[in-house]
C-alpha cells in the first residue's frame, strides 16, 4: 500500500480481513475480488440468488500453473448452483508456449466436468482451447518418451544431449551408456521446462506439441482415441431392431443389441464459406485437374520421419471431409492452386451434387456390458450416448460394421446380416472384403485409379450375375466380374445373394 507521502510500505491484515473482502464483494460494495489458491477453498463467489450483487461474474485466471484440478477448484467458487447467471471464465496467457498448453489442459478438464456452458465453450474454442490437450494422458506419456528418444540420438538437433541434461538437470544417460529405463517423469520435465530461457523453451515445447499432435492423430485414425462417454448428434436417431444377447444369472440384467438408423445432415461449406475460411486461416485456394475437386489448403502441425527430421504437412478442406499430406505430396500432385472465381466454380459444382442427408446404421450393444466385454472388439473401446427420436436415451458401445459379424456370432445372432446398402458403403468406402456363399469374395479393387467392387471367383456363374445387373471387363488378359458402383449396387448385391444361395 502506499501512505500519504505516496511511499510504499507492507500493511498486516488480520484474520477477518478476507471475510470483510468478500462480504463486500458478494453485498455489491466492491466489483472487483481478487482470490489466490487458499481462497478458492471452501468459499463462494459466485451470483449466489440470495446474494445482493447478483451481476454476472467475469472470472479472470491468472498464473493458472499446469495443475488443471487446481485451477477448476477456484474457478468452481464463481460457477455454482442457484446462481443468476454463469460467469465468464477468460484465463490470461502470454506470449509463452508452454504457458497456453497449460491453460488449454484446464479448458479440456472444464469442459468434461460440464463447468462451462454452452457460450463459455464458445468463447474458451477461438483457437485456443481443444478437447484434445490433456498433458494428463498416455498421449502426453508416449510423446515424452519420444521426445526423450529424439534428444538421447541426436535426431533433435537444435538440443544436443549434453545440453539438455546440463540446462535441465534431467539425467537421460543410464551408468552404462545407454538410454535410462527410469526416464524424468512428465510433472518433472514441464517445471524443469519452466526454468529455462524462454526462446528454448519454446523450441522443446514446440517438438513436444507436434509429438503429442502426432500420437492423438494416430489414436484417432485408429479408432482408439479415448475421451470418455460421448455424445452421438444426428438428426434423427431410431430403432430398426432390438435383440436380447445376454442374461445375467445373478442379477437378472440384460445385454440387448440395437441396430439403429441414423439420419445426418450433411455440413457442406458453401463456396462463399470456403473463401472466407481460406482469408481467415491463410489458406491456398486449390483444385484438382484430373478429378474436379476444390479444396482449401492450410497449414497444419508436422510429422517426424525415422531420424527426427520435419516433414512438413498442409490441411485439405473439402466439402465435406479433410486430409492431411505431406507438403512434397501436394506440389508432385495434380492439386493446383487457382483463382477465386475458378475455385469458386468448382466447389460450387461440387456441392450442388452432394446429397443433403446421409443415412446410414450404428450397431449398438447395450445394458450390462461387463460380463461380455471381451467378447466385443478391443481396439475401439469407447461408450457413447445418444437420444432417440422416441425420447429415450441409450447408453452403450458401438460395434463398427465390419466387426458386427463377428460379434453377433459370438453374441448367438447368427441371422443378423449386415444389409445391402451397408455392405456397399464398407467395401467401396472402408476397404472391407465380405466371404459370400460358394467362395466368392466381394472386396474393392481399383481399376484405372477408380473404385470397384468386384466379385472375386465368381466367374462360373458369370452370365447369371450378368442378367441380374454384374458386368465382366477383361483386364491383362484376364475376365473380372464387377457390381456396378451406382444408387443400383445394393438391389443388384442382394439378387447376387439370392444366385449364390
């Protein structure tokens, strides 16, 4: 504080001092309430109903430390039942990257907890906040490791090893020269981080990042990205068949498998959203000559190959769907960039041919999963929600189609097949080959860079598939019979069924 002669002195304050402070705040006399970590337990700022000052609370965060159930322990002091309104959460970062990983770890962990609504969520994303950044994870674990693993080759070199350990004091050499087995926990390494220069750490943080983004991206191309229960949005969900698979002798609790239809809009970009999106993020307007596509092209977070080195990647945005690929890739290819009326007639042609809504079946086996957990598939173990166009709510584990066969066999529903238009869209769209009666395989095959879907020693009863809508092509010398790849193809697989027997 100051005193009347304008100098600087330290005033005591005693026990009820804070208790004055906030008494005030929450009576509307003061606006402004300053709370450090021992504040933000057992006390209540929030826009409490019986409280005077009932204005909606701007709750900044200041040094919020990587500690996201710290941070959410003050922030749950203004957020709290019978409030008039919820507050606004605005954490204050710098210009230091670690210090925005930090604060994107507390939004991840405020948005799974519901502590923020549907505008909080809003105004945290612009950028900054993703559901994805969680230093708390495996994800952050294996990145750590190969970070570690990069420094120790000498695959990162703008931080030799020598100099690692030296800033750092982490030790990653064992006693015999080798890579330790015990490496630096990831608590140790972020506030060792957090003393170095700031232009080295941002130099290890940035590889962190890009380690992490790599191995969360590889998690979701595999299907085995965990992120808890989540939520299946549509348009409409219902219930096309429902089926008890499994009784519990104990409890008397049942396993059902539903096999609902669901009905999506389709988000497709208009042109004039697309160009927007190009001027707001960088990007590149594109086309590709040889098939009449138009993309967006943005940059996007790199890869590392074997040595460590950075392989540079660019984000294709397309109607309806992205793609990441390498920088090398995208100039050897026959995606060109253009002018804004040449990209804008393309997309435009693009779009008007998409369909507005899109169906398709989700395979859903729920009630009581324990006792049969093993039974269904391993590498995709994730629980999702969603309401029915009924009203009611289900909660369970989703099968994909190309493991439904399987499962439903081992869950006794040796009759549930999957149907025609499904087993189109796996076989054109997901590379999935079905065994038919009498050996004959269905699967994609590419023919002059075109998907088809072939019948695979079917050529027997070639002039039968014919009549019934097939087509034969001879290719290197060699008669394959195809099912044609239109709005046709799954009335023509089912009357090859009906041939096949």
């Amino acid at each position: 504080m100051k005193d009347e002669a304008g100098r600087l002195f330290v005033d005591s304050r005693g026990n009820g001092a804070n208790i004055a402070e906030t008494t005030a705040f929450m009576s509307g006399e003061k606006q402004i309430l300053i709370f450090s970590d021992a504040g933000g337990t057992g006390r209540s700022y929030h826009a409490d109903l019986n409280a005077v000052n009932r204005r909606r609370r701007s709750h900044y965060l200041l040094e919020a430390g990587w500690r996201a159930d710290n941070a959410i322990q003050g922030l749950g002091r203004s957020h709290r039942t019978n409030q008039a309104s919820a507050p606004v959460f605005r954490p204050v970062t710098t210009n230091v990257r670690g210090e925005r990983r930090f604060i994107s770890t507390i939004a991840r962990r405020l948005d799974s907890l519901g502590a923020l609504t549907r505008g909080q969520r809003q105004t945290g994303g612009n950028g900054i906040f993703d559901t994805k950044d969680n230093l708390e994870s495996n994800y952050a674990e294996y990145a750590l490791y190969e970070l570690f693993k990069q420094i120790f080759q000498g695959r990162f070199a703008q931080v030799p090893l020598g100099t690692f350990e030296q800033m750092t004091g982490l030790s990653l050499t064992s006693h015999e020269g080798g890579m330790k087995i015990d490496l630096p926990p990831l608590r140790q390494f972020l506030n060792r981080l957090l003393a170095l220069r700031i232009g080295m750490q941002n130099v290890i943080f940035e590889r962190f990042e890009l380690l992490l983004s790599q191995q969360i991206e590889t998690a979701r191309a595999a299907g085995v990205f965990e992120v808890g229960v989540e939520t299946l949005r549509a348009e409409r969900f219902s219930v096309e068949s429902i089926e008890p698979v499994y009784t519990h002798s104990g409890t008397g609790s049942v396993t059902n498998y539903l096999k609902i239809e669901r009905t999506q809009k389709n988000n497709i970009q208009t042109a004039a959203e697309a160009v927007e999106f190009a001027t707001h993020h960088q990007g590149r307007l594109m086309t590709n000559s040889k098939y009449g596509y138009g993309a967006v092209s943005i940059p996007t977070h790199s890869l590392f190959d074997a040595d460590g080195g950075v392989i540079p990647r660019v984000l294709l945005v397309r109607p309806q769907k992205q793609t990441r690929i390498p920088l090398d890739k995208l100039d050897d290819s026959t995606w060109k960039q253009v002018s804004t009326d040449e990209f804008v007639a393309v997309w435009s042609k693009e779009v008007d041919q998409l369909p507005k809504f899109t169906t398709d079946h989700i395979h859903l086996v729920t009630g009581i999963l324990l006792p049969i957990w093993k039974v269904l598939p391993q590498q995709n173990s994730r629980v999702f929600r969603l309401q029915l166009s009924s009203g009611d709510k289900v909660l369970g584990r989703v099968v994909n189609a190309e493991n439904i066969r399987a499962v439903a066999e081992q869950l006794g529903l040796r009759n549930k097949l999957l149907s025609p238009e499904e087993l189109v869209s796996l076989v054109l769209n997901e590379r999935y080959s079905e065994q038919l009666p009498g050996g004959v395989t269905m699967r994609c095959s590419l023919v002059a860079s075109e998907k088809r879907i072939e019948l695979v020693n079917a050529l027997s009863l070639a002039d039968r598939l014919v009549a019934v809508g097939c087509f034969t092509e001879i290719i290197q010398w060699k008669k394959r019979v195809f099912i044609p790849t239109n709005d046709k193809a799954p009335s023509i697989f089912a009357a090859v069924i009906e041939i096949l027997g």
